[in-house]
C-alpha cells in the first residue's frame, strides 16, 4: 500500500472512529496492538503491566479519538499516546516499587523472538535497555526497535530532534559500555 492510500484509509478509519463505528475501533485497535504493546513492555519492562498498560492506551486512544486533527501521522498520534502512557504508568509502579523494594529489573520478560534462556544475550540486552535513563530508552525503543525518524521522535516526545539524536547517541554509548563484558564472553566461548 502507498503513502497516498495509507493516509486515505487511516484518515477514514479515524472518521469512522469518530463516528462511534465499532467494527472502526476493533480495526484500529487490529493495526496497531502488537506495536503498542511491545512499546509498552520494553519501556515498562515486564507482560502484566505492560498488558494493564496496553488497555489504558487503547482507553485512552477511543476516548480521545475526537481529539486527532491530523497535523502528524496516525501512528505519531497513537505512539505519542503509548509512550506518555507508559511512561506515567512506568513512574507509578517505580514509587511503588520503591516504597515495596521490589526489583524491577528482574521482572524483564523474555518477548517471543528471544531465546528463553535466562542468560541468553537477548535477554540482557533487553536488561540493560531497561536500565538506561528514561529518556534515552524511549528514544533508543522508538528509534532503534519501532524505526521512527528523529523528527517523528520528537513530535512524539515534545522533544527537538537534535535532542532525540543525541539521547540515541547516548543510549548507543552506554549500551556500547555496559554491554562490552558480555561481548567479551561470548568471544572467549566461541
């Protein structure tokens, strides 16, 4: 499907939603839950509450339908929403955590294209994924996982896109260090 007629039938898909259509919402709602979802868990970090928090998107998403104008892409609009979302539902469960001490970083499920050992390098690349600062991680998941363009990152997180570049860069950097040990183990086993 070209731009042009993608653009034609997201735009009627959101009349349609905006006309209260049911069969419209569960069509959104088909397009875009396994990207949303995914979203959610790589930010939040573990299957329950990223679950918990792909409901609220979708809430979120039909209740506010009326509120898209246009002015960015449909998948701008729903991402923008997934994140924001995630990310306060992320901070809730953190103070909670804190004041439960519980591990967040532990709780990191394995998604289906990963190895389901424990220890397998998918798994920690997630792990340290998630340990980066809140910022970078959103911008390294919608850029380097999701494939946005800086400027569709920063119409997403109200950030500039030289922000959004250098946050990538950052993240890369980080990773790049903290990830080194476990390259260099797998180099002595191999």
């Amino acid at each position: 499907m070209d731009k042009h007629n993608r653009t034609t039938s997201e735009t009627e898909l959101v009349e349609r939603c905006k006309k209260g259509e049911q069969n419209a919402f569960k069509e959104l709602f088909d397009m875009y839950k396994d990207k949303v979802f995914s979203t959610a868990v790589r930010m939040i970090g573990n299957i329950q509450d990223s679950e918990d928090t792909t409901q609220d998107i979708f809430i979120k998403l039909f209740k506010n339908i009326n509120n898209y104008r246009g002015h960015s892409s449909l998948s701008t609009w729903i991402y923008k929403v997934a994140v924001n979302t995630s990310l306060d539902n992320l901070r809730k469960r953190k103070k909670y955590e804190k004041d439960k001490s519980f591990d967040v970083i532990d709780d990191i499920p394995s998604l289906p294209y990963m190895e389901k050992q424990p220890g397998s390098v998918h798994v920690i690349i997630e792990k340290e994924i998630q340990k980066l600062p809140e910022g970078y991680r959103t911008v390294f998941v919608l850029h380097e996982v999701e494939g946005f363009k800086h400027e569709e990152i920063s119409k997403i997180m109200n950030i500039a896109p030289g922000t959004s570049k250098s946050q990538l860069s950052a993240a890369k950097s980080i990773l790049r260090k903290n990830l080194l040990p476990y390259m260099e183990v797998l180099k002595d086993e191999m």
